[in-house]
C-alpha cells in the first residue's frame, strides 16, 4: 500500500493493499516532535516512509465556553524547578471558580491539580449558567496543518467528547457515584456541554474547506471498565450519532478513539457510521486482538492501532518485534482496512535510546509488512 495522504484516501475508499499504512501515531515532524533532538531520527524516517496524522487542537477553550459576558481567562506561571502551573478562570459570572493543571519538567501532557466542581454548591452553580457562548473553532489552524502537512498525510483534529469533559471537572470518584445518584443533574450538565461542542464542530466541518480527520477523545471514561455499554449508550450514544451525522454532511472522516476495553461496543460504533476506530490496545490494557477488531469491522470502517505503546518505551526489540508481527500476521490475510499504529503519542523528551529504536523498528517492520 502506498503511505501518506493517499492511504488514507485509498482506504476510505476500500482500497486495500499490503503491507499496511503505517502511522506513528501523533508524530508530528512539523511541530513539537520536530523540534526535538531526540526525536530527529524517528521524524525524518516518517517524513520519508509513513503516513502522518500529526494533531491539531482547535478548540482550546476550556469546557468549551467561548468568549462573551461569561469567558474562562488563563494565566501560566512557572516555579523554580521549571514546572509550569497553568490555572484557568471562570469570570462574569458573579463567583470566583477556577481549575489548575501542571507540567512537570521533561514531560509535555498537563494534569489536574484542582477541579471546577468540588462541593453540590459549585455543581449547582455551573447548572444555573445562562447566556454561554460556545467555543469557536480555530479553523486556521486547521488549514495551515493541512498545508504544511501536505502528500504526507492529513491533520488529525482532536475535540474532546461532552462526557469526558464533564468527568475532568468533578473528583473523578465523585463523578462516578454522582452518575449512578443523581442522573438528572449529570445528565443536564452534559445536554449543556453537548450543545456547545457540537456547534464547534459544525462550525469546523462547514467552513474549514480543506480535507482533515475529525478525532473524538475521552470515550474511555463512558466504556468498561468504568461503565457499561448500557450507560455508555444512555450518557454518549446520541452525541457520537449527532457527530457522524455532521461529518458525513460535509464529507469529513470522523474517528472513533477509546483506550481501554471496547470489546462491547465497537459494534456500536462501527453502525454509527464511524470511518475509524482506534487505537485496539492488545490484553491486558485492552481486550481486542487485531483479529477479532478486523473480523466484527467487517469493512464497515478501518481499524486503527494494535501495539501498546508501553512495549515501545519499555520492553526490548525481541517482545516489540513479536507484538508487530502479530498485528501483521492477524490483519495480513483479511483483505480488510488496517493502518497499523502504537496506542498513544511520544510526549516523553529526551527520548531514551532504547524508545527510539524501538520506534525505528516498529516502523520499519510495518512498512515491510512481515
């Protein structure tokens, strides 16, 4: 199979060939990985011989809250041993709410230190919101990805979905009590939340006028093993529906991205019209082999990923090569769509020596495709 942006088109189209498209996935030669020493070896041999969906996120405004009377405003600071605390803050609402992440050194991804929603009081609160704005999308960003891009691939947009949106604002155990004790509150602040990032997407798929995957995340949080299929369904089904039904409109392949167990509801998925599903992280993160994922597609979509990105970081070439060659062998014969890919994307900076290799060898194994 050719790599690069004609891949993907191939596929679409259900055009298979082999070997597979190769993606390492995230890798962004353009961007951040770019500018990494470490990483110079793994770009430029992407660049060269695979194809690339390097992430862009055009909706950054938190919660999806827009500018207008109500806005969430942002400030960075950084401490004396080079982490970064950035904290985001509700304003025009008439009470003082904010959330904080931070950075560590040597790692580029931002975690939680302190959540929107703490106590019923603040909970209420964002209820009794009115008059949001909902959050514009950078469709600039979008095109000046798809240009820089070019024949290598296409621009994988990233949005988060409403649910995972909602979790990231409560104590995590919290949030879970709270959709089993008071569903009619969780389910209010989701319609709300739903509302907005739809419009974003619209919005992006209508004027954006140049070709881009749309990539919904946090899928996870609604799906086993924290949730059954019934209340992934119940909590996410009509908002994963409303979604394909846009991108179909305009011509966009959406893509469906879920760690974790997806065992029960890929089907699910696949009938909801969803040109990809990703990433299918092996046993024991996940429980779907490339197999059984290629087998219940049955061509409907592309199944995307099969190696765990913790055997790239941490084990030997001996265990990744086993790991490549099995996705290979599983998908070689089907005569369905695959692109073979790791599970998440590199953040980790410097990259050890032993990741890189084993990066390299991933990539050059499936290119051959044996």
């Amino acid at each position: 199979m050719s790599q690069g942006r004609q891949a993907i088109f191939d596929l679409l189209e259900g055009k298979v060939s082999w070997p597979p498209a190769v993606v390492p996935f995230g890798v962004d030669p353009f961007g951040w990985h770019g500018e990494q020493e470490s990483y110079k070896e793994v770009c430029e041999f992407a660049l060269k011989n695979c194809t690339l969906l390097p992430k862009v996120y055009p909706f950054s405004d938190p919660l999806a809250i827009g500018q207008g009377e109500v806005e969430i405003i942002s400030d960075i600071e950084e401490e004396t041993d080079g982490t970064f605390i950035r904290r985001y803050e509700l304003t025009g609402a008439g009470r003082e709410l904010y959330m904080e992440e931070i950075q560590t050194p040597g790692d580029s991804s931002w975690k939680n230190r302190k959540r929107w929603i703490e106590n019923d009081d603040d909970f209420d609160f964002f209820l009794n919101l009115t008059d949001i704005c909902p959050s514009e999308p950078d469709i600039q960003a979008v095109r000046d990805k798809e240009k820089q891009v070019g024949k290598h691939g296409l621009p994988y947009i990233e949005t988060l979905d409403p649910f995972y949106t909602i979790c990231e604002m409560f104590p995590t155990d919290e949030f879970f009590i709270k959709t089993r004790t008071d569903i009619d509150r969780i389910e209010k602040l989701l319609s709300s939340t739903s509302e907005r990032i739809i419009y974003g997407i619209e919005k992006l798929c209508r004027q954006a006028k140049c070709p881009f995957i749309l990539r919904l995340i946090g899928a996870e949080m609604a799906a086993a093993p924290f949730m059954s299929r019934e209340s992934f369904l119940r909590f996410e089904g009509d908002f994963y529906k409303q979604v394909t039904g846009i991108t179909r409109k305009y011509g966009i392949p959406a893509s469906f991205h879920c760690h974790g167990p997806v065992q029960d509801i890929m089907d699910d998925i696949w009938n909801m019209g969803y040109s990809f599903i990703e990433p299918f992280e092996p046993p024991p993160n996940g429980n779907v082999m490339i197999d059984e994922a290629l087998s219940v597609a049955g061509g409907r979509g592309i199944v995307f990923g099969g190696v765990d990105d913790v055997v790239i970081n941490s084990c030997g070439p001996d265990e990744l090569r086993r790991s490549v060659l099995r996705c290979l062998d599983y998908a070689r014969d089907t005569g369905q769509p695959f692109i073979l890919s790791q599970s998440s994307t590199p953040f980790s900076d410097p990259l050890t020596d032993s990741a890189r290799d084993n990066y390299l060898l991933f990539l050059k194994l499936g290119i051959k495709g044996k």
